[in-house]
C-alpha cells in the first residue's frame, strides 16, 4: 500500500488505485500534449503525446506481469553470462 493518495484524501492507496492514477494520469497528460500541439503547430507536442501514450500502454502491460521465479531468475542470469563471455 502507498501511503497518501493523488486523486483521494484517505489514508492510502491500494495498487489498483495506483495503477487507475498513473493510466489517468498519463491520459490526461497525452491530452493536455495533443492541445499545446494544436495551440503551437509544434511538432515536438504531438511527439511527447506519443511518449505519454506509449509510458500507460507500457504501464498497463507492467502492471499485468507477473515475477520470475527464481529458477527463471537462474535460467535468464545463465543465458546472460553466456552471451558475454570474454574471449
């Protein structure tokens, strides 16, 4: 739990309501980007948009994941130092 909340005033958040805040967070500032896009005709707000949509679809897919366990951890850590051996 997250003490404190940015969208509530209780006593903490629990991490489906985290998760609702970051996605509508970055929502509305992909908008907000999209607007001073519009404002501007400044190409750069329309890219930091395309940013902003791109961290909550990557947020949203993060939050579904789930751990590795630890024989996965073992087999990742092995793959690695194969690849980098020195030779």
């Amino acid at each position: 739990m997250v003490q404190g909340s940015v969208t509530r005033h209780q006593g903490s958040m629990s991490e489906r309501e985290s998760i609702e805040a970051f996605v509508e967070g970055a929502k509305k500032a992909a908008s907000a980007a999209r607007e001073m896009a519009a404002n501007f005709s400044d190409p750069e707000w329309e890219q930091t948009a395309a940013m902003l949509d791109g961290m909550r679809v990557n947020g949203v897919k993060l939050s579904g994941m789930r751990g590795m366990s630890r024989l996965e951890t073992l087999m990742g850590a092995n793959i690695k130092q194969q690849k980098f051996i020195p030779q």
